[in-house]
C-alpha cells in the first residue's frame, strides 16, 4: 500500500497520468471499504494540481487570437474618432464620406477633388502612418503536491502499538512564453474590410466576436480588472494622443507605448483523516494530503506608430544649415513600416538592456539598422533609394538594377559574353546624375 502511495505521487511529479485505480485495487485488499474511499479523495485531488502546457487560454475569456483582433480594433476605433475630427476641422469641413472607409483610395481621390482645399500633403502623410506590435505572453506555473499516512499494528506482549507511516511530495515548475509581431497601416485600417472584421461581418463560423455588441457600431472589450490583457487596454487613447501630439510645433513623428499586465493565481487545498485503531489488526489510523498551485501571467503589448519621414519641425540645427544637401530637406522619406519596425526595435532592446542590466557593444538605434533591412526596405524605389532610402543614391541603385537585369537576360538566352557596362544608362527624369 505504501509503494503504491509512493508511486502515484512521483507519477504526479513527473506530470504524467495520474491513475487512481492502483490506489483503489491496494485498499480493496484491507478490510475496511473506508480506506478505498480515502485514496480515492487523495487520487482526484491530485489531479487537479498538473497542467502540462499553460497557456493564456487556460484562464482567460477570450483566446490569444481575440485579444490581438480585440486590441487592433480598439486602435482602429481611436483613430476614426481623429478622422471624424479632421472632417472638421477642415474649411469648409468635409461631409458626405465616411470616416470608416476614408483610407481607400478611391474614397480619398473623390474627397480631394470635393473638397480642393484639403490639405492634401497632410492627409497622404497620414494615411502612410505605419503601426507596429509586439505581443509577449509569458506564463510561469508552479504546482505542490504531497500526501502522508499512518498505519498502526496494537501489540499485546508487551502492550503497545506499531507504527509505519509513508508519505511523499511533487514540485513541478512549467513555463510558457509566447511572442509575435504584426504590423497596420492607417490606410488600411480605414477600409470597409476592416470595417467588417471588426463588427463581425462575414467572419467565420468559429470567429470569436471581437466586440461584445449585437449590432454594430463596434464597441470595444469591457474593462477586465482581473485579466485586463482581454479587456480594452487604451490603444484608442494612444493613437489619438500621438496624433494630437504630432500637429504641434516641434512635434514627434514616432510615437511608443510599452504595456505590462501582471496577474498571479494562488490556489491551496489540504485534508486530514484520523480513523480509530481496531485490536489486533494492521489498519490505516491516518492520513493527510495537501495541494497548492501559482501562475503568473506576465503580459506585454508594445506599440509603434510612425510617418514615412521625419517632420521638418524636427530638423536640428545643423540640419537648417545643411539644407543644401538633398538628403537632409525634411529628412529621408523612409517607408513607414520600415520605420515602425525599426522604432520598436529600438524599444525593444532598451527594455532588454535594463532587465539585464547590461548594455551592448553596438547602441540598439545601431544594431536594429541591419536587422529591420532584413525585413523591410528603407525607401519607396520611386523618390530614393529602395535599400538605404537616400534620394542621391537612387539613380545609381537604377542603373545597377538595369545591368543585373540584361546580364540575367542575356545568362537565359545563352548569351555569357555580355559585360557588365553594355546595357545602357537610362534617364533620371529627376535630373539627378550618378556621383562621381
């Protein structure tokens, strides 16, 4: 009966099925049908102290996927509120277009030849913000298990008892992190399929809703003191403080918010049985069992938004001086999502260096340069160049462009002997030459 005790609990330790059966098969061989019952009570509450994989679904409402949809909606929700708001705030103010759908194309053409007096800079600007996340689910579990008998054999001669007591514990740690990134433009956010997506218009069947509303118009998650990561966490109220931000004089063009939400569950259980002893037979006296159980979610949201270029009222000094120079007038026009990768990067490696407390060879604004390259290109390949976004380089990255593509070319036609120099040079409409 002990071996079996013994060995149950190290079965609970190593998180595998935890069988009652063996406990119950060894107490049917006692007398009493009260020793069954007993370990039967010890075997299931056992049960309930192993998890093998945690995960955020274990104990939230809502899954990981609906947490991010939930959160991009409440974003997206911040940002139309701005959109109703530069409706008017233009002269005269803009009427007859919904600000749901204004980042389509087409919506906006027709707007601009409406409204001429748009400032039609400002709204191209706009619609090229870029947003970046990234999400971080880290979850630790922790889970205690022990259990102990006592057994009693009365003796006559001499008079007395015999005592054998067995007992056993389990501690089992188990941690979960997961991390991923994705990334939004405000012109697509401003679409009628997004649109839909966030009112659950023609989702699937197996779609978790995103707002809690019948109908819409979209409202977001209910605030959620006990889980806050499933409830709305202020993305709304971040976007519209960036945007506010950014028509100030000497405003920013990036913009980061980093949150963390802590929760911990505690758990505990125990149980005592103390039976009277029988003259003369070997019994079970007393027996005690105890659970407890942790969990820690730590969750982090970290948010990027940025224009496809610094703004000019951003230029330091040196830069006013340097006008001259193309490349410095206003700063580069990088792509946007190149930008907002490249700004949560940077974030991203601060916060490691202070959890760390050590810092790196290369400062992060460095070492983020090589790796957002390998994700996104820095310009637009139409006003600068494609790889490094500099509008001096663009006409040379043309030129070796149209040479790879004669020599790949000439490589298909079986034609090796072609130089590298032979294509010709084309025309910079923009009137730029090679450097020297």
């Amino acid at each position: 009966m002990r071996t079996v005790i013994v060995e149950s609990i190290r079965q609970l330790g190593r998180c595998r099925s935890f069988d009652p059966w063996p406990l119950k098969r060894a107490a049917a061989r006692r007398p009493s049908s009260r020793v069954g019952r007993i370990c039967t009570v010890l075997a299931a509450m056992a049960l309930t102290g192993c998890s093998i994989h945690p995960l955020v679904d274990d104990v939230s409402p809502i899954p990981t996927e609906a947490i991010v949809a939930a959160a991009r909606c409440e974003l997206r929700l911040g940002l139309v509120h701005q959109v109703e708001v530069w409706f008017a705030d233009e002269d005269p103010p803009v009427t007859g277009f919904d600000p749901n759908t204004i980042g389509n194309a087409a919506n906006l053409a027709r707007m601009k030849k409406r409204f001429p007096k748009v400032k039609e800079s400002h709204w191209d600007d706009y619609m090229d913000i870029a947003i970046a996340y990234e999400w971080s689910f880290d979850i630790t579990e922790t889970n205690h298990a022990d259990a102990g008998v006592g057994f009693r054999l009365p003796t006559l001669n001499p008079v007395g008892a015999f005592d054998l007591t067995a007992g056993g514990n389990a501690n089992a740690t188990r941690q979960a992190k997961r991390t991923f990134k994705n990334q939004d433009k405000f012109s697509t956010l401003l679409t009628q399929d997004w649109w839909n997506f966030c009112n659950d218009v023609d989702r699937s069947i197996e779609h978790f809703p995103n707002t809690p509303a019948d109908r819409p118009p979209f409202q977001p998650q209910p605030v959620r003191p006990v889980y806050p990561i499933t409830g709305t966490i202020g993305l709304a109220r971040a976007v519209t403080s960036f945007l506010k931000i950014a028509v100030q004089d000497g405003a920013l063009d990036t913009f980061t918010d980093e949150l963390t939400f802590t929760t911990t569950f505690d758990g505990k259980v125990g149980g005592a049985i103390t039976l009277a002893p029988v003259p003369k037979e070997f019994r079970l006296v007393n027996a005690t069992t105890n659970l407890a159980g942790s969990r820690l979610d730590i969750h982090k949201v970290k948010v990027s938004m940025a224009f496809p270029k610094a703004r000019v009222t951003q230029k330091s000094e040196k830069q006013k001086v340097d006008e001259l120079l193309k490349d410095v007038v206003g700063g580069y026009e990088l792509n946007s999502q190149w930008r907002a990768a490249y700004t949560l990067c940077v974030i991203d490696a601060r916060s490691r260096e202070d959890d760390f407390k050590n810092l790196r060879l290369d400062p992060p604004e460095v070492s983020c340069l090589a790796s957002t390259d390998a994700f996104y290109p820095r310009g637009n390949g139409r006003t600068n160049s494609l790889l490094l976004g500099r509008r001096s380089e663009r006409f040379e990255e043309r030129v070796n462009y149209e040479q790879q593509k004669q020599r790949t070319k000439a490589l298909l036609q079986g034609r090796p002997d072609v130089s590298p120099g032979s294509p010709p040079v084309p025309e910079d409409p923009a009137g730029s030459k090679p450097r020297p």
